[in-house]
C-alpha cells in the first residue's frame, strides 16, 4: 500500500482550471482519508510528466493512450456530474493506493 498517491493535475495552460481542480481533488482525497501530494502540469507535459505520478487528472479530454490511470475531472469545475466524477475518483485513488 502506498504511503500517498502521486497525482498530476493537467489543463491546457497549467494554471487556471487546474488549480481549481487541483484544490478539489486534495479535498475530496481528504475528505476520504486518501493522502495525496498534488502537482499541476499542462496537457502537453502529460506524456513525460505521467512517469512522475501514479495517477493523470485532466480537466479536458485527452485521447492519447498513457501508461497510468487517467480520467477526466472537468465535472468538479463545470459542476454537472460532480458527485459522480468525485466518487469514481474516490474510486480510481483507492485502487491506486491499494497497489
């Protein structure tokens, strides 16, 4: 079981929609007692940057294969389906820890 799980949180700039998601993400990890340790990125450091973390967090669609788990979480900006992107990656960073 790992300690914390290692998170890359992406958007198309690496600054505005990924802080936001980023603040959510430490939340709802906390909320479920899930360490976390959070790193903001764009979308186009997401091939290289993805060695770094266990999980990619984006807040677009992102189509390109990638050799971690991966999922979107614009819902937790845009606020539809929120609660259900919120529990799938309650989900995805459980299996991940778990590893």
């Amino acid at each position: 079981m790992k300690s914390s799980v290692k998170v890359l949180v992406a958007c198309g700039s690496g600054v505005a929609t990924s802080t936001v998601a980023q603040e959510k993400v430490k939340q709802i990890a906390a909320d479920a007692g899930i360490p976390v340790q959070v790193f903001k990125g764009t979308i186009s450091e997401v091939p290289t940057k993805q060695y770094d973390v266990d999980v990619v967090l984006t807040t677009a669609n992102y189509k390109k294969p990638l050799d971690r788990p991966y999922m979107t979480v614009f819902p937790l900006i845009s606020g539809i389906n929120k609660d259900a992107c919120a529990k799938k990656l309650v989900d995805l960073l459980k299996a991940v820890q778990a590893e």
